[in-house]
C-alpha cells in the first residue's frame, strides 16, 4: 500500500498551527510517514474555506480534524491510512 498523504492547512502566526504540526510529525515519525505543510494564505480558495477552521488536517486529501489535533486519533487515522 502506497504512503498516506499528509497534509496540515495552516496559516502564519497561529499557535494552535504550531501545535497542530507538532502533533502531527510526531505521530507521522512513529510510522515513518512524512507530511507536508500547506500556507493557506498563499491561497485565496484554501483561505477562503478554511478561515475558521485552520489548522486542518487533511489525509488523500479528506478533512480528518481541525483546531487541536488529538494525538491518540491521529495514529488511530494514520493507522487506517497507512493499513497498518
């Protein structure tokens, strides 16, 4: 099975954003995953939809979370994600 793909929407200066990718790599590095981070203030559609959402966690491009990442959850979807 092909590696999930894991994206976090953030925005500058968003400290729940720093926490979000905290969370995330964390678990990511548990299974040797990688994410990436997308800006979405470099995106007016992305902007747009996730104002009051941001951070948003996306796995193949499906919302999974927003706001505070709980860490147990997160490995439970990567989990899923990953068919482990």
């Amino acid at each position: 099975m092909s590696q999930p793909d894991v994206e976090v929407l953030v925005k500058p200066e968003c400290h729940l954003c720093e926490e979000a990718l905290k969370v995330t790599a964390d678990a990511c590095s548990e299974f040797g995953l990688q994410h990436r981070t997308t800006d979405i203030s470099t995106d007016p559609a992305l902007a747009q939809q996730f104002a009051e959402e941001i951070p948003v966690l996306r796995i193949n491009g499906a919302v999974r979370d927003f706001w505070r990442f709980d860490p147990q959850r997160l490995r439970r979807l990567l989990r899923e994600a990953s068919g482990n």
